[in-house]
C-alpha cells in the first residue's frame, strides 16, 4: 500500500469508529453505555493521533513537491479538531458519566460532523490537486 491508499484506509477506520460513536449516542440507546463509548472514543483517538503525524508529513512532502493543496486549511481544522478531541478525552478521563455526557452532546456531536466533512474536503484535495497521479505514486514509496 503507499501513502495516499494508507491515508484513505485509516479515513475508512475512522469513519467506522465515527459511525459506531454516533450510534451508541443516539436517543434510542437510553441510559448511555459509557464504557462502550469510552472504548469506541479511545480506539478512534489513537487512530487519528497516529493519521495526523503522517498526514501533516505527507502533506508537507506534496507540497514541497509543487503540489497546490490548501494546506493551511487543513492544519487549521486540525488544530481546531483537537480541541473539541481534547474536550472529549478530559471528560471521558474524568470518570464523571455527566460529563461525559454534556461533552459528547456538544464537542461529541461538532466532532462527528467536522471530522467527517474534513476527510470529505481533505479526500477532494488529494485527488483534485495539480499533481499528476504519478509524481504522488512516486513520492508515495
Ligand atoms: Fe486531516
Ligand atoms: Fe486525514
């Protein structure tokens, strides 16, 4: 597998754990399973700390390599992705079933939706973008 295949099969990961979070949220799952969301919140934050580094390497080798990304954006967004992460693990790691709760219904909910439209956007860019497919396939070894 090279870089982008490897990039495109951890968004599929972490969408699947996405979609499990998102479902163990909903109203039909009354009371909550805590640990369950617990354990589907760290396997997606590991997932995605791991995603990140090599992302923002990748990204950096593409664009030194002339390729138009909008890389400032997406650095933004995952600066701005930690944050609502960072809400979720201090309350997931608090005990606390309240806060827990409160968190995933606020930072929970703006991260399932941005962390979907950003692979979304970052997926378009990486296929969209001015380099040709082999110059990637080569810097991709
Ligand atoms: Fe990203
Ligand atoms: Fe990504």
């Amino acid at each position: 597998m090279n870089s982008v295949e490897r990039l495109l099969e951890e968004h599929r990961q972490m969408e699947r754990q996405l979609e499990e979070l998102e479902m163990s949220m909903s109203e039909d799952e009354e009371p909550l399973n805590v640990s369950h969301i617990t354990n589907v919140f760290r396997k997606l934050h590991n997932l995605w700390n791991e995603h990140e580094k090599k992302e923002e390497d990748f990204f950096i080798r593409l664009k030194n390599e002339g390729a138009s990304l909008p890389f400032e954006k997406v650095l933004f967004e995952h600066q701005e992705l930690r944050g609502h992460k960072k809400v979720l693990n201090d309350a997931i790691n608090s005990g606390s079933d309240i806060r827990i709760m409160v968190a995933l219904d606020t930072d929970g909910r703006m991260l399932i939706n941005k962390l979907r439209k950003h692979i979304e956007d970052e997926e378009e860019s990486i296929l969209n973008n001015s380099l040709n497919i082999n110059q990637i396939k080569n810097l991709s070894r």
